[in-house]
C-alpha cells in the first residue's frame, strides 16, 4: 500500500520566500507540493495573503520580480494541486507541543513535521 503523503499548510511567508529566491527551504517545500510529495491545504485567508503580500511596495521595491502575472501564475499552479478548505476561525488555536514527540497539537489540528 502507499502511504498518503503528508498534509501540510503554509504560512503566506513560505510563499513569499519561495518567489522571491527560488531556492532554499521555502522554496523546496513548494517544490514537494508540486511533486505530489505533499498535500498542500489552502484557506480564503492564506489564498488572500499569496496574492497580496508579495506585491507589497516595499518588497516589489527590493525584488523587481515580484510582479502581478508573476505572482497570479505561482497561485494559479499551487491551487491547481491543493485542497481548499473553509476559512479557519478568526482566533488561533492554542498549540501545545505532544510530550516525547515532535508533533504539535492544537484542539482541532495535529501538524507533524515532514521527514524529507
């Protein structure tokens, strides 16, 4: 049987990061979704953020490259490979990390991180 790769969500600055260099961990996750190594989950609120954050004047002011087709592009290819979901509750939950483990526990979520 295969295993189901891992389930994974992003805060808006992995996206940034990962327009902005190309490389690097940022960028290598990116990489993992796009692969199929990884299931990326997407909410209204970080959809909103990845198309607004990184055409703020002062990072398109230091990273030319950062251009409206440019970004409108690398959405466009994450949400053709990711799960949308229903905007999560306004308030964070509360993380508490699992004693013995390295997976982090919220009331609703467990995030492990992924052993690539």
């Amino acid at each position: 049987m295969i295993p189901t790769p891992p389930r994974v969500v992003f805060d808006s600055v992995v996206f940034v990061q990962a327009l902005i260099g190309g490389r690097g961990p940022a960028a290598a996750c990116i990489e993992r979704v796009l692969a199929g190594e990884a299931i990326l989950f997407l909410s209204d609120a970080i959809r909103a953020e990845m198309n607004e954050v990184p055409l703020r004047p002062e990072l398109t002011a230091r990273y030319p490259h950062l251009n409206p087709p440019r970004v409108k592009a690398f959405v466009q290819e994450l949400d053709a490979v990711a799960v949308l979901t229903a905007t999560p509750p306004i308030r964070p939950l509360p993380f508490r990390a699992i004693p013995g483990t390295s997976h982090i526990r919220t009331s609703r979520w467990l995030w492990t991180p992924p052993t690539w």
